[in-house]
C-alpha cells in the first residue's frame, strides 16, 4: 500500500495532537481510572480525526479506508491502552453501521455529533451471558405503538459513564437467533438507563467501562439502524472493522515497546555486560520485530482488499488473533528483559503488560477468532469440503 502527502498529513497531525493533548495528561488519567472523553473528543472532532472515512454530508471527511488505517495506527503513539480503545470505539465500532445503514434522519441525529465529536458513542453487545457469543444475547426491544421497549442490560461498555447514545444490539423478534435482532441508537440519558457500575479492570485503566441496566426503556422505532432483524449481520460487518482496528492500532504501541526495551537494556548492567549485549536477548528482539512487520503486512493486505470491497473476514480475524498474541508475546518478553523493574508499575512495560491481555478476549475472543479462520477453511467438523 503507496501513501501520499495527504496521508503522512493525517499522521503528522494527530501524533503532534497526540504529544501535545493526550501523552502529558496519561498517568493522570490511569490513576483516576478515567479520561475527560466529552473534552478530549471534541478536539479531535474539531481536528477532522473522528469522521475520516464518514461521509462529507454528515461532517466527515469522506476519504478512503486507507486514510483511516494510517490513523488508526497512528493511535499507537498513545502511551496507553485505554484512550485509544475509546476513541477506537467512536470511529470504527459504534458508528460504522450507523453511517452504512442508518436513516438520513437518524445519521443526521446521532452520526453527526459523533463526528463533530460533541457527543460520545459506545457499543452495546456484550453481556453477563453473551460475550463472543453474540447469538445469544438475552436483551430485547419489544414493539409498543410507535416505540421499542428495552429491557435487559450490557456488560464492558467501553465509554459506558460517559458516552452520550449507544449502538445497541437487541432481540426485536422471536424468530432464529441470527435473524431477530436489530440494531438501535440508544439515548443513554432516556428514562429507565440505569449506569450500575465503573468497572475495575486490570489494564485499559483510563477508559471507563460500564454495567449498563435498561428498565422498560423507550425509544422510537424510527431510532433503528437499517432493517429490522438485520442487527446481526450489520454487527458482524462493524466487528471486521473493529477486528482491523485492533491490529493496526497495535503496531506503533508494539515497536514503542521494543524501543523502550532496547534503551533500558543498553544502560542495564550485569555480569560486566549491558543486557543487551547477550544475544539471546537482541536475537529475541529482532525475532520479535519480524513478527511486527508480519503482522502490519497482514493488516494493510486486509486493509487493501477491503477498499477492493473484498470480504475480508478471514483475514480480519487472523490479523486481530495474531495482534492479541502477539502483543502479550512482546510484553512479556521486554518485561523479563526489565527484570525487577518490569514490576514496577513506574514502568511503562507494565502498563502495556496490563493493557495487553484484553486484545485476546475483546471484539471476539482468540478462539472464536479461530473458528472464523477455520469456517473460511471449510475443516470445521461437518462443514468440510
């Protein structure tokens, strides 16, 4: 994939945005467990960062997905997870179905201020009993009149305190569970939505996640997303950009870690010898950045394909398995390599040891990232060729 001036534009841009409005405020935002998201979207809104690839009409920038992966990756720059993460979620997994199916009426109401960045969007499709099982989502929105009633609730909402509206993913029917389901944008101050709890995570500490309860919560039919029944497919479609998200995001974040790693180890003496300098030590790190490279070339190959218009779901989903694997692979090893100190929570390598374990289970599990991978093989059990 060939960038242009333009592209190293978009980067140049929000990494100077990065150094300057996020990077000084992250230990900050770790320790208090959350970040001013209404603040800080806005500003990225006002930068054109939050509607890249969204249409012109609804305030976006109406640029190919190819400027939105040099984003996504420029993200990397964030000395965190969890910023990135909610950002990732206003750009590439509440929305997209949203500007790909929703009404004019409805785009104009919910898209546009999520790309002028004053209102913040989160995902409702996890819960208590339904994770990467997505089918079996127990929340419904009945028909009353002209209005869906909503009850049920959501479990690690990304920007859940916070967010303003939520794509939300709800039985409407009573018919097979890959085709009674509808997405729905959902006011998050409407009458029964009830926040139960901030969760407390192990890593992705500066982004607030939510217990969300609805409690006989009403809406207007008018505020579904596309088709009735059609919610499954469409959050299908919004996971492979969402899955994309999570390997490209993680390259930059990767190789800092290395860096970092690499300084540390040149200055850290033992046995009369920097650590570095053993080369079981170099050897893994320049093992570990091969397997970078890997992986950004399975991305942007995905990348590539998808602006073809290809499916791209297999090669999503191995580049989010690899991406989950590999970044616990190289936080474990620069943390070893930090020896005492990688324990240190003083120490970035722990953050981003923390930070990583959630890309094996968020978006879709590693193993369920493997049965996609094995479906397009056509080896599952009664589905071979």
């Amino acid at each position: 994939m060939e960038f242009t001036q333009e592209h190293e534009a978009i980067r140049r841009n929000l990494i100077r945005f990065i150094d300057t409005e996020i990077n000084p405020h992250v230990e900050e935002w770790e320790r208090a467990g959350i970040f001013p998201a209404h603040a800080l979207f806005k500003k990225l809104g006002d930068l054109g960062m939050l509607g890249i690839n969204k249409p012109v009409e609804y305030g976006g920038l109406g640029l190919d997905y190819s400027y939105q992966m040099v984003m996504i990756e420029a993200l990397g720059q964030i000395q965190c997870g969890g910023v990135p993460m909610a950002i990732g979620v206003q750009t590439d997994m509440a929305t997209p179905a949203l500007a790909r199916f929703g009404s004019d009426e409805l785009r104009k109401e919910f898209l546009v201020p999520s790309i002028s960045g004053d209102r913040v969007a989160c995902l409702g499709v996890s819960e208590v009993g339904a994770g990467s099982d997505v089918a079996s989502i127990k929340t419904t929105a009945r028909k009353d009149g002209d209005d869906y009633v909503i009850n049920g609730g959501k479990m690690w909402t990304t920007n859940g305190t916070q967010a303003d509206w939520m794509c939300l993913l709800a039985n409407t029917g009573e018919g097979p569970v890959h085709q009674n389901k509808s997405l729905i944008c959902l006011p998050m101050k409407t009458k029964g939505v009830q926040i139960a709890r901030k969760l407390d995570k192990l890593g992705m500490r500066s982004s607030d996640t939510a217990q969300i309860f609805f409690d006989d919560v009403r809406v207007p039919q008018r505020f579904r997303i596309g088709q009735e029944g059609h919610g499954f497919m469409y959050q299908m479609m919004q996971f492979q950009e969402e899955r994309l998200w999570a390997a490209l995001s993680s390259l930059a974040a990767m190789e800092r870690h290395i860096e970092q790693t690499i300084d540390y180890t040149r200055q850290r003496q033992a046995f009369g010898q920097a650590i570095l300098d053993n080369q079981v030590v170099h050897f893994r790190l320049a093992e570990l950045k091969t397997e970078i490279e890997l992986l950004r070339a399975l991305s942007y190959r995905a990348a590539d394909l998808m602006l073809k218009g290809e499916d791209v779901t297999m090669l999503a989903s191995m580049a989010k398995l690899k991406a989950g694997r590999l970044g616990r692979e190289i936080t474990d090893a620069c943390l070893q390599y930090f020896g005492g100190m990688g324990f240190m929570n003083e120490t970035p390598i722990s953050r981003a040891y923390r930070d990583s374990r959630l890309a094996s289970i968020g978006g879709g599990a590693d193993e369920i990232m493997l049965g996609i991978i094995a479906k397009h093989m056509g080896i599952l059990p009664g589905k071979r060729k």
